[in-house]
C-alpha cells in the first residue's frame, strides 16, 4: 500500500531528516522541479508534479530518505541539474524528488593523482572555475555544460563535446558513492581504490550504475580524473558546397590520427538553412554553402599547431573553404550558447513562432550516416505535414571517439509548445518511435547521449538490447523489489508484472 507524501508523519519524518528548510511542499518548488527543456503539452504539466521536494545536503540523509520511501513505498524521483531531454528527472507518479545540488562540496583534491572527489550536485562550470587556479580542468563538456551537474552526468552516461580527447562520462568518473533504493550506500568503481582507472577484480559495477536514469539509487560522491589546463585550442570551421564532399571530410579528419584531436562535428543543409533563416547568432555565409564541419584540438602549443595544420592540408584538399579564425574561434567558444533557450520556428506559411527546441540522438556508423540523414528527413517533413507545431531543424553528426568509427547523430526539432496539443504529441510520439527504428535498422543505437526512457523511443529499447533487456528487468526487481526509484522509466515496471 501506498503512503501519500504529503501525510503529516511523512513530512514529520523528512523534517526530522532534513531540517524543516529542506522539506519544500510549496506548487512553485514542485513545479520548478518538474521541468526539462523537453517540450510536453504545456495543459498536462500539472500530470508530472512531484508531492514534495526535498534538499539533502549528504550521502547519510540521501540514505535516510529512501529507507523511509522505501519502508513506505513512496516513489522517488532525483534530480540533478535537469538538463536532460529524455523525463529522467521528471516524476511520472508523484512522491517524493530528491534535488541534490545542496550535495556540491570539493571533499578531496589530489594534485599528485590529479584526482578530485566531489559532491554529485556540483557545478560543471564551477568546478572548473575552483581548478583554474590549479592549471587543471575536468574536461567533461556536454552542451548544458553551464548549468549540468557531475550526479546529473553519471545518470545520464553522459556525452562530452570533447570526447574524442579526453573521453566522456563513464571514462571522466573513475568511481563513485551510490545509494541504493534500500538505503545502502555502496561504492562503486575500478575495485575499491576511489583513485584507480583499471581492475580486473570482480563485477564491473560502475557502469551498471550510470545511465539508469535515477532507476537504480542516487550518486552522492563522486572521483574524477582531472587532466592539465589545455595551452591551446583551435576549432577550424570549414563551408562547403556539397553534402557529400563535407561527410566525406569528417570522415577523413576523424581518422587523420592526430593525437589533440577532440572532435569533429558536420552540418547538413537543412541545418545549415535553419541557421541562415532562423538563428540569430549565425554569421552568414552565401546560399552556396550547404554544409559545415567544425573540429576541436586541444593540448600544448605546439602539438596543436602541428595537428591543425595537418586538418587545414586534409580538409583543404577535400573541398573546403576555410572560415577564418574570427569566425572559428568565436563558433566554437558560443557552442554552449544555445542550449535551453528561448528560439523561433517557422509554420510552413513562413510566419515566425515561438519553438522550443528538441532533438532526438542516435549512435551512428560512419558508413551508415547518409541513408539515416535522409530518412530521418523524411519523418520530419512527414511531422510538418501534418501540423504547423513542428519544423525541421536540421541535423549534425559528432564523433563518438578519436577513430570516428560512430558518431552522436541528432536531428533538431522547433516545436511550437503552447500548441502541442494532445493530436499533435502523439504525432510526435509516433515519429520518436520512428527514428528510433531507423537508427536499429541501421545498426545503431537508439541513444548515444540523452537516453531512451521518454515515450516514443522507449518502445523500442527491448528490442535494441534483446535479452539483455530481461537482465534489466531482473537487476530492477532484485535491487528495488518495491519499485520506489523513478517508477515507470524504461519499460521497467514489466519487472513486476505490469503490462508492456
């Protein structure tokens, strides 16, 4: 049975947990807690509220919490930084939402090891800030890297923008504090050394216990491999006139083999069309140019002078014109910018809406990029065909590694928010499910970077993972038998008989 939130010895109880500061009941704290950049339904908002917030300032009364929800059968719902696209940190059932950026102390910085240990609801761009001084960065760079947080990282597996260099989440945390949905709080990593990047003792657990979107417990404490502050950058952004010739390119830079190498990203020419029409910062460039590739070196001065110049030769005798450094320089340094704000679309009659971003992301083979562009296309156009909510983006591919051999590939959706209605989200649902099965059918996967647990492409994990989905559903039921933690993701409530 089932214990309401918000009864009075619940609330008793949290306050004597938490301090009654920490215990939020109030619609504004809930509601503010509830969202992501996501678009939903802006009528059905209410439907995702949690019954309470509350404020854990440590891995102890994180524990506390779910033993209580536990005990009770509350359901609980973290949330990080909620930056994320894909209803991780967004309650479905009400309860209780655990916010752990009170979580955010530097408990150990290790300058031999070039190692720091950290509260979960640190700041990305504020732990960088406290390393400067040091000549140190924690090089994990997603696109909400101003306002992500480490717990946020580690439940998504997030992905960097740099991490064809320094690599991305699940390579960045070497081990970390997990409270399970009993309240056992375990540690987990490369053996039991906090500090140790390789071991061969014993279950790989760390990565069972990232990307499960808050399904599995709640990361607390984390250690991070740190790297020196980079001497030098260069992100070169190159035109072309053709598609073709730009993947062609990416390819040839992504496995030119040079050491700096952090990245390389394309622009198709829908992409390229929507920011020539729509995005106010774009530079603009002549209607001839119908895609873009930008790369990222980082290191010391030297090996990035020699590693850009190689780029600039491959990328010269591919097509290319370069476009300048002013305008690298400054691309590159705005590539956070845009993330969760405020942009404008157009209905197919060309007036100007107010369109709130989204996008779907899929791990792609190199060799299988073209059809998937191309067919993904078409599941949008179909979309604004069909309502004047929806207007096609365009799309990029990312390197997922130094080699290229995959690559985040993601298509950006303007949708009209304030009129997402209920016809029009199931059209939306519907063309999630859509590219999803693209990507399968192309042997990718559903997700390289948000995760698969939103409705859509949800649908179709279990048959990405085959039996490794029923291995899901077995860990779910062994480690949260009362199914509190973030009921409903993942088509995981099938672990308890609940239908598909």
């Amino acid at each position: 049975m089932t214990v309401t939130a918000l009864s009075d010895p619940v609330l008793g109880e949290l306050r004597q947990i938490l301090g009654d500061g920490h215990v939020l009941t109030g619609k504004a704290d809930r509601l503010n807690r509830a969202r992501v950049p996501a678009p939903f339904p802006v009528h059905r908002w209410a439907e995702r509220l949690p019954d309470l917030v509350v404020l854990p300032g440590s891995t102890e009364e994180v524990a506390e919490v779910l033993k209580l929800a536990n005990r009770l059968r509350i359901p609980v719902v973290p949330r990080d930084g909620g930056t994320g696209l894909t209803d991780g940190a967004v309650p479905l059932r009400g309860g209780i939402l655990v916010d752990v950026k009170r979580i955010n102390h530097i408990k150990d910085l290790d300058l031999d090891n070039r190692t720091c240990t950290v509260g979960t609801g640190i700041n990305a761009l504020k732990l960088n800030e406290r390393l400067a001084v040091h000549d140190l960065i924690y090089p994990d760079d997603p696109a909400s890297y101003p306002c992500s947080l480490v717990g946020g990282r580690i439940g998504t597996s997030g992905w960097s923008l740099i991490g064809s260099r320094y690599g991305h989440t699940r390579d960045l945390v070497l081990s970390f504090d997990h409270v399970l949905p009993s309240g056992q709080v375990i540690h987990v990593g490369d053996g039991i050394g906090r500090k140790i990047t390789k071991s061969s003792s014993g279950y790989q657990l760390k990565h069972l216990f990232m990307g499960h979107q808050g399904t599995l417990g709640i990361a607390t404490e984390a250690t991070l491999k740190l790297f020196p502050k980079p001497e030098a950058e260069f992100s070169p952004f190159w035109a072309f006139a053709d598609y073709a010739d730009a993947y062609r390119c990416v390819g040839l830079l992504a496995r030119a083999g040079v050491a700096t190498f952090a990245g390389a990203v394309l622009f198709d020419e829908w992409k390229v069309a929507y920011l020539r029409r729509d995005d106010e910062a774009y530079i603009p460039q002549p209607s001839s140019v119908k895609a873009l590739v930008c790369a990222a070196l980082y290191g010391y001065a030297d090996e990035v002078e020699a590693g850009g110049r190689r780029l600039m030769r491959i990328a010269r005798d591919a097509g290319a014109r370069y476009l300048g450094d002013e305008i690298s320089q400054g691309d590159w340094a705005a590539r956070h910018d845009r993330y969760a704000t405020p942009l404008h679309g157009r209905t197919k009659s060309g007036q100007v809406a107010p369109m709130s971003w989204h996008c779907e992301d899929a791990s792609i083979n190199y060799t299988n990029l073209p059809p998937v562009r191309l067919a993904w296309h078409e599941i949008a156009d179909r979309l604004r065909r069909e309502s004047d909510v929806f207007d096609d983006w365009g799309m990029f591919a990312y390197t997922n590694g130094a080699t290229g051999a995959d690559y985040l590939t993601e298509i950006d959706i303007g949708i009209w928010e304030q009129r997402l209605d209920d016809r029009a989200w199931a059209a939306w649902v519907r063309a999630k499910r859509d590219l999803a099965a693209v990507a399968l059918a192309h042997g990718g996967s559903i997700s390289a970077c948000h995760g698969s647990c939103r409705e859509g492409e949800v649908d179709l994990v279990p048959r990405e993972l085959g039996g490794g989905f029923e291995v899901m559903l077995q860990i779910k039921r062994a480690l949260d038998p009362n199914n509190i933690m973030n009921p409903g993701k993942y088509l995981l409530d099938q672990a308890y008989g609940a239908p598909s």
